[in-house]
C-alpha cells in the first residue's frame, strides 16, 4: 500500500525556490501542494502546475497540519534568517528535506528547516540548528556544530570539532580547520582554507583565508549581479 504523504507548502517562488519543491517531490515524505511569497514580491502565479499564493491569505487556504519550507536562498543570509523566523510565527509545522543520497551519521541532530542535499556526509555527533542549508558534496566532520541560519556551498569542508556562526556562509570549495570557531556572520570565499578564528561579520578568502572586510551593516551578501537566480 502506497504511504500517504504530508502535505507541503514552499514559501518562495523564484527558481531556487523550484528547485528545491522538486528535491522535496521527488525524493522525500511530502507532496508540494503550493507555494507562497508576500504578496508585495510575487512574480508568477504558478509553479510546476502548483498555485502561487500570497503569504498573508495562507490560513485562508490551508490548515495547520499542513506543512512549510522556507526556501528562501542565500543571495543575502539576514534575509534567509529573518524570512524562517516569519514563516516560523505563523505556527505551521516546519519540514526539512534530507536527500536519501546523503549520508549521515545516526548519532547527528539536524533542526527544523533544514536543508540536505545529494553527496553530503556527515559524521557522527554533529549538530545542525535550524535553517541551515547544506549543498551537495559539503562534508561535516565529527562532533562539529553550525549554528543557526547557515549555509555551506557545494563542496565545502568543515572539520572536526569546528563550529559554524549563526548567519555564516561558507562558499564552493571551502574548507574549515578542525577546532576553528567560526564568528557570527563570516563569510568564507569560495576555495578558501581557514585555519584561524574568524572575527564576527568578517570576509575571508584565500589559503590560509585572510581578512578583506567587514560587512556589520549589511551581514553576509553576494554580489548583486549573482541575485537574480537566488531565492
């Protein structure tokens, strides 16, 4: 008998957005029933044959034993950050999409909105708070923690015992000493090896990654150009 599936609603709708609707229909628990966006940002009416429908009319639609995921990317991480919390006070049960060609440890503990995509490994007695979004190919050694609101590109590498900020991005490619505590808000560049401790709201790149700049007054952004695709 085939397993009934819950049902699933993604606030987003731009192509990233899409993207991840099909990950989460293809290859998970729940059905994509629609998607939702504030009204003031809606671009399309449709996805995938699924209605777009503006955020604030959603309890008008559907009840709270639906599901949602904020897919909203990284193109700005406070953005990521502060979209989850809004999705989250609505008091909707929050999903996360855990490929099944990830391969992660048992003893692991990843929190709600989490993102975990094809090729990942993680080892065992990490911890992965909320909203946190891990591309394909990353890999999170032993006993290591990202905190909340993160994002590791394609690739990336954190080591053992290392810790992650709240907010932080860690780019294609790029790796994290074991033991390295990561500040709040850093942003590491893609193909960049960290062997030290970041400072908060700090830019990194390079092997051994050094400091460019500080981004306090905006947190991590990528450069507008690069936006368009991005949820």
């Amino acid at each position: 008998m085939k397993q009934k599936k819950e049902k699933l609603i993604i606030y987003g709708d731009s192509k990233y957005a899409q993207m991840l609707g099909s990950y989460f229909q293809k290859d998970s628990i729940y059905e994509v029933v629609a998607f939702c966006v504030d009204r003031d940002y809606r671009t399309r009416d449709e996805i995938d044959g699924k209605k777009v429908i503006d955020l604030e009319d959603i309890e008008k639609h559907f009840s709270k034993d639906y599901y949602i995921f904020s897919a909203i990317g990284y193109n700005s991480v406070r953005t990521h950050k502060v979209l989850f919390e809004k999705i989250a006070s609505l008091n909707f049960p929050i999903a996360s999409y855990i490929s099944s060609k990830a391969l992660i440890d048992s003893s692991s503990k990843i929190g709600r909105n989490s993102l975990i995509l094809p090729g990942v490994i993680i080892e065992p007695n990490v911890v992965i708070e909320e909203n946190c979004f891990i591309n394909s190919g990353a890999i999170i050694s032993h006993d290591a923690r990202i905190k909340a609101h993160s994002i590791l590109a394609a690739g990336s590498i954190i080591g053992g015992y290392a810790t992650i900020g709240e907010a932080s991005l860690i780019g294609f490619n790029a790796t994290v000493t074991e033991l390295v505590e990561v500040a709040d808000e850093t942003l590491l560049g893609a193909g960049s090896v960290l062997l030290e401790n970041s400072k908060k709201a700090t830019t990194y790149v390079g092997t051994p990654a050094r400091a460019i700049r500080e981004h306090s007054d905006t947190g991590v952004i990528l450069a507008p150009q690069k936006n368009k695709l991005k949820g």
